[in-house]
C-alpha cells in the first residue's frame, strides 16, 4: 500500500492533520501531492486516497469526475471512492533506468469547476534483480615470472536495481596466490581487480580455478558467480604497461561516425615477439558504440552518440604482448550535450468545448513541455501567439495550465486557434509551435432582434379573411433551440375577447392574418403588440410593435339628402319664378358619402335636363341655379336628372331627381299637379271601373230614391225648400289639398267657397295649432304664396279673402360666404380641394350627417343658439359658425327661393319681383 505525502516534506507531521492544511491550501500551493510506493504492485492497489486528500467528499465524486491527466496509463481513479489505483506494471528499472530517485508526477483533472491538481507518485526500488555477470567465465593468462602485487581486472557484473539493492561486493574463493579488490568507477559501479600475491611457478602448479561471486545488499541478498581459469604462462620478464591507468575523455554527442575519441598507448621492454603489442576491448561483446584499432590502440566511434540514452561510456583495454602478458586501463568517456532536442509541446488535459459564459481565470488545458537536452539546452519557456482570451500559468517545472484571460463570446467568435510557443535557451535556441482549436459552446446569452424597431402596415377593407396582411421577422445569432424563435401576440388596443377574431400570428413564420375583413368605416387603426421568444433556458423575449392602418376603399357609393323622395317613392318638386335672373337659387342638392379622403370628395353633374343651358348646378356645392331667364319657349316644367360621384377609382354615384315648375303663384300649379297622374297597373284599373260601376249603380237607385222623395215633398211641402239649391249662395266646403306635414307643408288649412261667378278663392278657416300673442306663423293665399300670420291684435287681415301678400324676409338667409358646399368649402369656390387631414375629414363629414339629418326631419331648431346650427350642444361649446362650416343651406325651406342663412347674411341673386316658388308634392289627385 501506497503511504500520502503532504506538501513541502510534511509527511513527518501528524496525519490527522494532512486531510483539512491540505483542503484549505492546496488550490493555493504548486507543490504536488506526494506518494510513495514499492515497485512491482499488482494491478488494482490502492496507492492513495486522492478525492480525501484534496478535500473532496464522496458526494462530490460523481460531479466533479475526477480523474488522471497522464501519458501512460500507470494510475487510474476509482469513481467511487475517489482512491489512486495502480493500472499497469511498475518497473522501476524499465521506467527510470539507474536515476537515484524515480517518481511519476501527472495532473489529476476534476471539472466543474475545472482545476488540475498535481500529484507525484515515488516508485521505490527492491531487490528484484540478481546481479549477473557478462561472461560465466573469464580466463586469465599470467606468467610465472609474474612479481607479486600485479593487478589484473576482472569482469564486472551488472545489477538494475539501485541503492543498497545494487551490487555492492565481490568476493574471491579462497586460495593462496590471489586475493581480490574492489574498485569503483566514476558513475559508482563497482568492478573487481585480481592481485598476484604470490610468485607463481608453472612446474609446480600450471592452472588455477577460482570462483568470484558478485553481492548486493537487498533484503534477502541476491548474488550470482562467475568461474576465472588463471593459466601460469612461461617466463616473459616484462608484460605491457600503458602510459596511463585511466583514460578521461569528453565527447560531443553529436560528433559524426568514425570521430577519433582517444588513442591509448602501452609499451614493452621486451624484444621481439615478447615486444608485440595487441589492444583490445576486455568486454567487446558489449561495446557498440566504439571501434578500436588493435595495432595503434585507437577508439574511433562507430554510431552517433546520444547524451539522452548514455552520459558516460567506460571501456576496460588490454594490451598483450608477443609473450602473452597483458596490461590493462580504463577508458572513460564522458558524452557532452548539445541542443539537438526540438522542445516538444504536450497537451494532457483538453475540453472539447468550453462555454462562453466561462468565468475569468477558469481552467481551459494542462499541457507539458519535454525537452530531452539537459542544463540550458533543456530550460523551455512558453508564450501564446495572437491575440486571444487566454494566458498561460506556470504550474510546476515544465507544466503550464491554460486560463481563461477574457470575455468570450461565441457569436462573434466560435473557435479560437491557440498556438503555443516553446523555446529553450539553448545556443542557438531550438522553439517548436503546437496549435489547438478551442470550440466555444453556446449560452443563451442572445434575445432575439427583429429586424425593425417598430412595424406599420397598411390594409384596404374588406380584405378576405385569412389574408396575410404582415411579416414580422427575428433573429437570433445563438444556435440550437436558443436560436429557435416562436411569435405570439402578447397585447392590442382591441378588446381582449374580440383579439383572436380579428388577427393571428403564425408561430413560426411569424406572418401575421386577418380573421375577419376589415371595415374602415368601424374600424380605423389598431395596435399588436407581437413577442419573438427563444427556446433556451432560460428562454428571452423581445417585443415590437406592430401598428395595422385599414385603407379606405371606395365600397360606398353618395347618399342623397336633399331631395329627398315622399313615402310612396314620388320626387317631390320645387317653383322656381317666372321672373328668376340668371344665378337664381334655385334648389341645393345635399350629399354625403360614408368614406373618406377623395373617396368622400363629392362631385355634382347634370346627366339629362329638359331645358339644357337653362340651369347650372355647382360641381363642388350642388347649388342649383339659373343660367338664363326663362323664355317664352321654355316648358314651364323642367326635370333635372343630377348624379353625385365621388373621388374614388373606380367612382361610384347615386342620382337624384329634380321636378322644377316655373310659376307665380300655387293655384297655376295645382292644374298642373293634377294633371301628373301617375299610371296605374291594370290591376288597380280594373277594380277603379268596379267601384265606378257599383257607385253609378248606387246612384241610380239613390237618384230614384230622392226623385220619389221629391215628387212626395213637392205635393206635400212649400217651395222655399229649394232655396237651399239656388246658385250665388256660398258654402263652406273641407279642404281641396289634404294636408301632409311630414313632407314639408306648413300647419295651416282653408276652405274653398263656391261663388256666382265660379272662381275659387281660398280662405283662412283657422291655424292647427293654438298661437301665443306675437308668435308669427308662415300662411298661404290662394295663390300659394306665403306671408307672416300674426295672432296679435294688431293683424286685421279679411277672413274670407287676402288683397296683399308680403315678400319673404332675406334677412334670415346665409351670404355666400358662409353657405359651404358639400365639400367643406366654405369660400364657395366650385373647384374647392378637399382637406388633406383625415381627422378634419372625419369631423367635416360626421357634422355634415348630424346638421343634415336635423334640417331634413325638423327635429331640432335650426337655429341652435347664435351662431352655432345647433353644433355646440352635440360637439361642444368650441364647435360654433367661426369654426366648423354651416351647413344649414343644404336645408330647403318648402315655399321659399332661399336657403336659411344668418340675420347678417346677404342673399347673392336678386330677388324676383313676382312671388316666392313653393313646393308641393307631385302625385295623383284625390278623386271625389
């Protein structure tokens, strides 16, 4: 089991204390978390418990994921536990070679938040490995004149372990000539030396067998042998010797093939053969790296050196002479670096996505710089290149954590290309370039836009239902279902429960329908209040406006007022007199039309008269007046067929109907008025002669009646019973013309007295109505021309028969100037322009309805108040003559010439001198 270090070498204090200075300090301190295990754990132990030392609890675990950020999968993490497990075989001489201390430091990664951890994790070394020996057997070659203290190296062995668990002895068999030594080298191997204790002589013994064990110091020990045949030459006086005992030698790693490292020199004072010198390697089989020339004793190199395999190689040379004496030396050859190494840049730790509401100073990458030189060559440091919202901080010795250093934001920047530079400081410095795609994630951080701050449409009426009448349209620049956008209306000035019968909105197009079609005349303008809502979470909303303006159409065609026809469908007819000037007022049509703008701008036109060129008719005013007198070939009866259109396109008109008689006085137009029978249907004939024939059948047997009756009362009674029958006497009879109120005819009646002479005059019987002292009512003669009827005192007209007949007062009549025409031209201009502003429009027409509708069924005093029609009680005390066009002139008064107009108005023709026309209505006479 692996046992937990703390930080800083507080693995000495109390380990009670370890888990809660280790939870509060360790996001703050660089020092790595420390472990120490043997080598050679089996697969699956537990060397720590990691989450417990970071200060994580077990609930955390599942969130947080914990887990291990490493090159080679040594270690894993248990997810439930959060303990450190060895995943793969621990060899510390395969993973570290001969470094005196091994450790395998990587990064523990845990999200949310994103932070790294470092942890090393120490592998122990243990006696697993025997020493071994090259060779199972050396054999040495010693001659027998051989001086005592000689020293003959012998072949080493070789142990991976390291520390106490290495090689640390050898020993010799015991025996009489020989004896051993240890040496040991600059790297700290051990090697053995055989030293000749003894003279030799080959006559008494020619061979020794000697058995040299090499030991370590493991717990249990471990030792291997080798067996040496020492062979007793005959006598060569003086063997080789080298110049030197030990050669040291410095060579560049990067020197080529063939580089020359040393040359050894050796020597002997023999002659002759005994004088022949050999070199050659002891353990040749081993050395690959190096060649050397026998004869000059030349090592020259063979491959390319490497200082990151082998710092230091160390080579034992024999020299042998003719005679078979040999002389030995060390080679040691020190490997100097170079910077040949490219800094390598390694990312252990990378996100496939970081989201952009990702805080200031939060983890992005752990990565790792490898740089095999050593010394300067291996010193790397890191930079960013570009321009971008990270930085790098230095975590531990070559590791660096990549942060978050800005505001990110991915619709304006979706991926990011960190290149991140290493270099070290070599001479000349080597650099190499790593770069990574950083994917941003999206956050719905984006409401949608629409692409109009506020939308104004225009719709004619009576538009069909389901019409597209609007398009409103949002983006939205996040992506997925934040980018997804649904439309609803959200408020409007109509009523809520009336909304959906008027529009809907298409949740996804956003196209906007009318549910019903619209009708300028109820419905003018309204206002939508329309919501483009995202589909993230949470979700965000815009508004607009969406205003809907309904376009006037011309759907309505000019309704007449004035003239207006009788109950029976009859036009009525107006008198015009005889003596009228030219620019005689005649009559005055009255229109209106229920649209607006040019579609309510009226015209007036004559499409048929009797008489053309005899009268003209105001194209903006609908004045009828006389264009000339009239002639003696003029018809006293002429008929004007005027049609009204409005501005609209197409334009659509109504017509009207005028019935003009030129005459003076009533009685000429009651000839006339009986004379215009209307045509029956032959249904109605038929039962007119059954009724004739049932009266002249009833009055036959009346005429009987009475004739027996008079036969009877001639006998019987005296003759001044006839007297009633005698012609010269009077008698009061009804009335001729029945009167009719509701068409216009003033509340008054009269009788007709039958005389000698067979004229008919017209009397004055009585007023309908009760008159108040000085109240002054409107009369008639039988002439049908009207005058002032007082009931004061003061008027002592005949009862029976009228002498004098007064003109009509014009002081009551309009001027010119205020008589506006149908327009709203109040200047009388025949080509008067419409007013441009619709409300003014509005307002004109509504009081154009209002004061026309009163003046033609006499429902309310023309007068009003002074100066006012009437208007300021309707519309307010603001709304008087000085303001809104008079419009009492579109009001014919029957039995007059002129229109109504103001005490100070003036009347613009001159008055006729015969009498004022009357009205009266044109139809059947009543038979009797």
């Amino acid at each position: 089991m692996g046992s937990g270090a703390g930080l800083r070498g507080w693995a000495e204090r109390p380990p009670v204390l370890f888990p809660l200075l280790l939870s509060l300090f360790c996001p703050a301190l660089s020092e790595p978390i420390r472990y120490r295990i043997p080598e050679e754990m089996p697969e699956g132990s537990v060397v720590g418990n990691l989450a417990k030392d970071l200060g994580l609890s077990v609930r955390e675990l599942p969130t947080r994921k914990l887990r291990v950020g490493s090159e080679k999968p040594y270690f894993t993490m248990s997810a439930e536990r959060g303990e450190l497990l060895v995943s793969s075989r621990l060899d510390r001489e395969q993973i570290c070679g001969k470094k005196p201390v091994c450790a395998l430091e990587f990064e523990a990664v845990a999200e949310n938040p994103l932070n790294f951890y470092h942890v090393s994790v120490e592998i122990e070394d243990i006696n697993d490995h025997t020493p071994k020996f090259l060779q199972n057997s050396f054999e040495l070659q010693i001659s027998e004149s051989t001086k005592p203290e000689a020293r003959f190296i012998l072949g080493s062995a070789q142990d991976a372990d390291i520390g106490t668990n290495s090689l640390q002895n050898y020993q010799l068999s015991p025996n009489d000539h020989f004896l051993l030594v240890n040496k040991e080298k600059l790297d700290g191997s051990r090697y053995p030396e055989l030293v000749l204790k003894t003279p030799l002589d080959r006559e008494e013994q020619k061979s020794y067998r000697l058995t040299l064990t090499a030991l370590d110091c493991g717990d249990p020990p471990l030792s291997s042998t080798a067996q040496i045949q020492v062979l007793v030459t005959d006598a060569n006086d003086n063997p080789p010797v080298f110049s030197q005992e030990l050669y040291r030698v410095s060579l560049l790693e990067n020197v080529f093939p063939g580089t020359t490292v040393t040359r050894v020199m050796a020597t002997d004072q023999d002659e002759g053969v005994n004088a022949e010198i050999t070199f050659s390697f002891t353990e040749a089989g081993q050395i690959t790296q190096f060649d050397l020339n026998s004869t000059t004793g030349e090592i020259i190199t063979r491959h390319m050196l490497d200082f990151e395999e082998v710092k230091e190689y160390s080579i034992v040379l024999e020299a042998r002479d003719g005679g078979g004496m040999i002389a030995q030396c060390t080679v040691e050859i020190e490997v100097l670096d170079v910077n040949d190494n490219i800094p390598q840049v390694i990312f252990q730790s990378l996100p496939n996505l970081i989201m952009e509401d990702t805080r200031l100073g939060t983890y992005i990458a752990l990565l790792k710089i490898r740089d095999n030189d050593s010394g300067d060559n291996g010193e790397v440091t890191c930079k960013l290149g570009g321009a971008v919202p990270f930085k790098l901080l230095t975590s531990s010795r070559n590791t660096y954590k990549l942060v978050t250093d800005g505001i990110l934001d991915r619709e304006q920047i979706p991926e990011y290309n960190v290149t991140i530079t290493a270099t070290d400081r070599g001479k000349p410095p080597f650099s190499s370039s790593t770069t990574i795609t950083v994917h941003i994630g999206d956050v719905n951080d984006n409401a949608p836009v629409f692409q109009q701050t506020a939308y104004l449409v225009h719709v004619p009426e009576n538009n069909p239902p389901g019409t597209s009448i609007a398009h409103v349209s949002a983006s939205d620049p996040d992506l997925g279902p934040n980018s997804l956008i649904s439309y609803s209306i959200v408020a409007s000035d109509l009523e809520p429960g009336a909304l959906s019968s008027y529009v809907s909105v298409n949740p996804q197009s956003g196209v906007v329908f009318a549910q019903r079609a619209f009708d300028h005349e109820h419905l003018r303008a309204f206002q939508l209040t329309l919501q483009a809502r995202d589909q993230g979470s949470p979700a965000l909303s815009t508004n607009v406006s969406l205003r809907v303006l309904v376009t006037d159409r011309n759907d309505n065609a000019p309704r007449v007022l004035y003239p207006a026809l009788g109950p029976d469908g009859s036009a009525l007819f107006d008198t015009v007199p005889r003596a009228a000037q030219p620019g005689y007022l005649v009559t005055k049509v009255v229109a209106v039309d229920a649209d607006s703008g040019h579609n309510a701008w009226l015209s007036y036109h004559v499409l048929q008269a009797s008489e053309p060129g005899l009268f003209s008719l105001g194209l903006r005013t609908g004045e009828v007046r006389t264009a000339r007198a009239l002639g003696d070939r003029d018809s006293t009866r002429q008929r004007l067929l005027v049609a009204v259109r409005d501005g609209g396109q197409p334009p659509l008109s109504a017509t009207a109907t005028l019935l003009l008689v030129f005459a003076d006085s009533l009685q000429e137009v009651l000839p006339d008025v009986s004379d215009r029978l209307t045509p029956s249907d032959p249904q109605a004939e038929l039962q007119f002669y059954l009724v004739v024939a049932l009266a002249l059948i009833s009055v036959l047997f009346l005429l009987a009646v009475i004739l027996a009756v008079a036969l009877r009362l001639r006998r019987s009674s005296s003759p001044t019973t006839w007297n009633c029958f005698q012609p010269g006497l009077c008698t009061k009879t009804g009335p001729v013309v029945p009167p009719i109120y509701s068409e216009g005819t003033l509340p008054y009646s009269y009788n007709v007295c039958v005389a000698q002479a067979g004229k008919t005059e017209f009397s004055f019987l009585k007023c309908k109505e009760q008159l108040s002292s000085g109240q002054d009512v409107l009369c008639g003669d039988s002439s049908g021309a009207l005058f002032p009827f007082s009931n004061s005192s003061e008027s002592t007209s005949h009862p029976e028969t009228l002498t004098a007949q007064a003109p009509p007062n014009t002081d009551w009549r309009f001027s010119q100037a205020q008589r506006p025409g149908t327009s709203g031209s109040q200047n009388g201009d025949e080509t008067g322009t419409w007013p441009n502003n619709q409300f003014d429009t509005e307002m004109l027409q509504a009081m154009i309805l209002a004061s026309a509708s009163e003046a033609a069924d006499g429902s309310s005093t023309l007068g009003g108040g002074a100066g006012t029609m009437g208007l300021s009680a309707r519309y307010g005390p603001q709304f008087t003559l000085q303001h809104v066009p008079d419009y009492r002139q579109n009001v014919y008064i029957p039995g007059s010439n002129a229109t109504l107009t103001n005490a100070a108005g003036k009347r613009d023709g001159k008055a006729p001198a015969g009498g004022n026309g009357n009205k009266k209505k044109s139809g059947k006479k009543e038979k009797k």
